[in-house]
C-alpha cells in the first residue's frame, strides 16, 4: 500500500497595504489550517512580496511596521521581499521590521552592495520538513539594477542565482518551491531554463491563476493582488519514493467573507500611532493651494518647481494628477502631504530634445491623455491629468489642430529648438512609457532615492517665495 503524505501551501502576493483585506483572510486561513491539523496534515503560510506600501497612511507612518505585526499576527512561516519594498524603505527600516521575526525572510539574489552579502534578516534559502515531505524554499526579487544600487542593493540575475541554488539543494529535498516576485513571464521562462523546479509561486504582475499552470515538469501559481483572493496548494507526495504524486492549485476570493475584529482594532492602533507620528506642522499656509487635473493651478506649479529646484535642472515637467487634492489654508502636516501626494514616485533627472518636450506638452493638450486612468509604476492617482511646468513658458492657440497647438516654447526666456538638449527634471513614471510618450525618449542622468514627490513639497512650502512663484502662469492662450 503506497503511503502518502499531504501538505499545503497557503500564498498571498502583492497586498500593497489593503490591510482590511488582511481582516478578511486571517479567519479563513485560522479555519482551514485547524481543518488541516485535525487530519494530521501540515501547512505552511507563504507572503510573495509587496506587502507593504506606502500609499496607506498606517504603513507609512510606522515605517512599515504594521505590515511585519499582521505577519506575525497572521502567522506567516516564510515571506520574501518585492521591489516595493526594496525601493520605498530604507535598509535601516527594513531591518526594524524584519530582523526579530518569526518568519523567515528568503531571497536568493538580494545583497548588500557595501557587504557583497546578505544582511543576517535574510536568508538565501531555506529548508523544511512537513511530515516526511523536505522541502526546499527558495525566492527572487525582480532586478531593477541602476535604482536598487541607489537603495544599497545588488539584486542579482535571478535566473543563475537560483539555478545554483536548486543544482544544490536538488539532493537534498523532495520538493523545490521558489517564491518569485518577478512576473508570470519571467516565471514561464525560469521553469523552462531552471530544471529541478517543482513549483513557482508568483507574484509582481498581480496575475490570477485560479489553477496552476505547468510548463514542463515546473507548476506555476499565482493569487492576484491586494488580498482580494487567498492561494492554497495541495500536494500528495509518495513517501516511500519520495517523490510529488499530485498536485493541485484554487484560490479562495475573499469578496463578501465576514471581517475578524481582533485584526481591525490591530489595524486601528497603528493608525493612531501613524496619525500621531505624521501630525508634525511642516508650513503654515495663509491661503489655499488649489489644484486643477485639466488646467493650471498653485499646487502643480509649486511640486513642478520643486522638482526644477530639487534636481538642479534648467527646467521641469510632471503631471497634475500627482496631486489628488489642494491643501487647505492653516497648518499643513506630513499627513496632509501623503493624502495630497500619496504615490512612491521618484524624481529623475534627463536630457531630452526640445522636439520631445514639445510633443509631450502638445499631449497635454489632448483629452485622451489627460483623461487617462493609470495602473501600477508607482501612480496611486485616478487619471494622468495634464503637464505643469516651471523654468518654461509655453504659448498655445487651443483651437489650432492636435499636435499644431503648441506656438512657442520659452526656457528660462530664451527660444526652445527641435534638436535642443535640456536638462529636464521629471518623474520615474515617465521614464518607464507610461503617460506622455514623449518623456520616454529623453535619456535619463539621474533617479533620486529615497525622494518621494511629497519630500519635495515639503521641502518646498519652506522656500523663500515659493508661494508666490507658484502663483505665475506659465501657460499661455494667444
């Protein structure tokens, strides 16, 4: 008679702080792991990265904290490190979360760059027992090189790093698991070029997989995001052969399940710490600064030159929808700035002909792209809105036809000419195609970390008649 062992494997992926979802799936994964237990079967509870975000005001104003409590609350067993966390928290406040945790942190191709090696919080693999089943946990973050380094990460090639680490573990384990934040088509192409995986679990690009997907001898998974469904995966394994027998993927979709008091008042004290902690006076403002998604106005002004001023550049450009609200007259606070300007964008300094600066404000003069709702690349925002400036005057006829409204371009008074170089502050969206097209051909000097847009502003209600400046038009009908 064959004896046969089963597991399962609870995942979650990409929450980016929808922290009452967490108040939805804590009672559910408690129920089904009791289920479990009853019939002798174990479980492991797995986090795929991108947990945190700063976009949610407790997240923000606890450095992240409240995200490792409602780990360890929720009993997660290994947990991995998505580029948002890499890139919007520094290796000091990662640290504070993580390095006393219960759970493991995994990732096979995350370094320091000052140390060439891993700081003691995380670990380059792991290994399990479940029952008679070894199992062998690997995870990969996604490698954006030229900005992790500006964090003081070496994220490595993903596809080597773990290939060396399944050649060594294969031995050693009946069941290879990586936890992998790098995207469903990075996932199909690592089962195909890294032998000895028996299954990645996904996440980075929020892909539902309502069962898994196999590409060769490779089984693939993923839950979505923002905690609206719960990944469970069933494995039967042959213990005398030690070998998988079956193996089965469902997600749970948490629409509709009642919510567990105990997480919301978790939630609820983490609110007040960050609400508390972020109620510091940065300005007092003695009127209102407005903003207007389709025209010109105060606030888009004042983050436009902030970028200028920050980055030193001759000019700047950035979009209106950044800004989701004006800032009232009266004390303006660090959680005023985060509600106005909650996205972890960054500025970006490049060089860029004028012909492109001009297409990129002839597109701001269009519906379609002011009008235009934006997913994901950092923007929280509804729709794109249309282009603030400083350091530029542009004169338009609006009548004239697309792409013939733009009449002149003025840098700080002088002419701009089709093949002219500027230096051209902006923001890390645009550099990535997404929004105005014609930022995307400028060649970029410089990304700024850990800068957020709301540092700048903040910076900026300080500066000598900044208030004043924002208050010049720079776009001009004729």
């Amino acid at each position: 008679m064959t004896r046969v062992d089963r597991i399962h494997l609870l995942h979650t992926n990409d929450l980016h702080s929808h922290l009452d979802q967490t108040s939805k799936m804590a009672p559910l994964i408690e129920e089904l792991r009791a289920q479990w237990q009853a019939r002798n079967e174990r479980s492991l509870l797995l986090d795929i990265g991108d947990h945190m975000d700063r976009v949610r005001m407790e997240t923000e104003g606890t450095d992240g904290r409240v995200n490792g409590t409602i780990l360890e609350r929720m009993g997660y067993d290994f947990v991995t490190l998505g580029n948002n966390e890499l890139l919007t928290f520094s290796q000091d406040q990662l640290a504070a979360v993580y390095r006393d945790a219960p759970y493991q942190v995994l990732s096979s191709n995350v370094y320091e760059v000052k140390r060439t090696g891993q700081p003691a919080w995380i670990r380059p693999c792991s290994h399990v027992t479940l029952g008679s089943v070894r199992i062998g946990m690997l995870a990969a973050t996604i490698p954006y090189q030229t900005v992790y380094e500006l964090m003081g990460w070496d994220v490595r090639d993903p596809v080597s790093t773990l290939a060396e680490n399944v050649r060594r573990l294969r031995g050693e384990v009946d069941l290879i698991v990586v936890l992998s934040h790098l995207g469903l088509m990075n996932d199909r192409m690592l089962a195909k070029e890294v032998p000895g995986i028996d299954l990645i679990i996904g996440a980075h690009t929020h892909h539902l997989l309502e069962e898994l997907e196999r590409v060769g001898d490779t089984w693939l998974a993923g839950a979505g995001k923002h905690g609206q469904h719960l990944g469970h995966i069933e494995i039967e394994v042959d213990i005398d052969a030690g070998r998988v027998r079956t193996i089965r993927g469902r997600v749970y979709p948490l629409a509709g399940r009642a919510e567990e008091r105990e997480m919301q008042e978790l939630i609820a004290h983490y609110r007040g710490e960050a609400l508390e902690n972020m109620a510091q006076p940065i300005h007092q403002l003695s009127r209102p600064l407005g903003v207007d998604w389709y025209g010109e106005s105060p606030l888009p002004n004042l983050l436009a030159d902030a970028l200028c001023d920050w980055v030193g550049a001759e000019a700047a450009l950035v979009n209106n929808g950044q800004l989701l609200a004006e800032i009232p007259a009266g004390s303006v606070t660090r959680q005023q700035l985060h509600a106005v300007c909650p996205h972890p964008i960054n500025p970006v300094l490049m060089t860029i002909e004028g012909k492109e600066i001009r297409r990129t404000l002839e597109e701001a003069l269009l519906d379609e792209f002011v009008t235009l709702p934006i997913r994901g690349f950092g923007f929280r925002g509804k729709v794109l809105g249309t282009v603030s400036v400083s350091g530029m005057e542009v004169f338009y006829d609006p009548e004239a036809p697309p792409f013939q409204r733009i009449k002149e371009i003025r840098i700080n008074g002088s002419r701009l000419e089709e093949e002219q170089l500027v230096r051209l502050a902006t923001i890390d969206m645009f550099t990535f195609g997404i929004g105005y097209m014609g930022l995307k051909e400028g060649k970029v000097q410089k990304y700024y970390l850990p800068e957020f847009l709301r540092d700048l502003l903040a910076k900026q209600l300080q500066a000598p008649a900044a208030l004043a400046r924002c208050e010049v038009k720079r776009w001009h009908r004729i």
